[in-house]
C-alpha cells in the first residue's frame, strides 16, 4: 500500500500532468480519497489569467465546496498551477499561492497541496501560515 505523504503526490502530479501541459497556464484539480489516495478525478481548467482574479477563485472554492460535500470518495484536492517557465515560486506563483490559501482559511475546503508546475519542475508552495 502506498502513503501518499507529499512526495508520493508529487510524483503523482508528475504523472498526471504531463510536460506538453506546462507549456501554457492553467490550473488542475487532483481530488483525493480520505486515505489521501487520488481518486480517478482530474479536471484541468484551461486559460487561467496570469494573475489570480477574485471572482474566478470566489467560483473555484464554491465548486470544490460542492464537490467535496456531495462526494463520499473525495475528501480534498491538490491544485496545480501550470505555468510555461520554470522558476522558483515566482511572484505571479505566490500571487496564486496567496490567493488560494486565503480562500482556503474562508472556505474551509480541504486543500492538501498547492504546486506550481512548470518544464522540469514540481514546486509546493506553502501557505503562509505553514511557513511562519
């Protein structure tokens, strides 16, 4: 049996989300089983604006509130930032960073890992709160 400690779902998310898909922006839900496992569920989100809009990370946690109460099986998510340069967690990946957490403490959804992806490389970015 496999712990999906944070390593395992960086691997996972290695295999999941594929080189040609680092080559534009967009944002990837991964959800996960209550043992941590990944379930069957990926749901890429396409042409997501470089900088983090209010509304459309307002709709992001409404959906992924939804989803998690209605689904028995999946009880958290790991999202993904894909973005075509790879670098450090860079300002427009701690502009996303910031944004998430801060609706993750307001909504209360389960958010096990937040990364950006990009060529070469899988980064977690941690929320402030972990780092402090």
């Amino acid at each position: 049996m496999i712990e999906w400690d944070e390593a395992a779902l960086l691997r996972q998310v290695d295999v999941v989300v594929a080189a040609s898909a680092r080559r534009r922006q967009s944002l990837w839900m991964l959800f996960l089983a209550p043992d941590g496992a990944p379930l069957p569920v990926v749901v890429p989100v396409d042409d997501v604006p470089d900088r983090p809009e209010q509304l459309l990370i307002d709709n992001l946690f409404t959906i992924l509130g939804g989803v998690l109460q209605m689904d028995p099986e999946a009880s958290s998510v790991v999202l993904v930032l894909t973005r075509p340069v790879a670098a450090d967690p860079d300002s427009v990946g701690a502009e996303w960073a910031a944004a998430i957490w801060a609706a993750v403490r307001g909504s209360g959804v389960n958010v096990r890992l937040f990364c950006v992806a990009a060529p070469g490389r899988t980064d977690v970015v941690p929320s402030l709160d972990a780092a402090a």
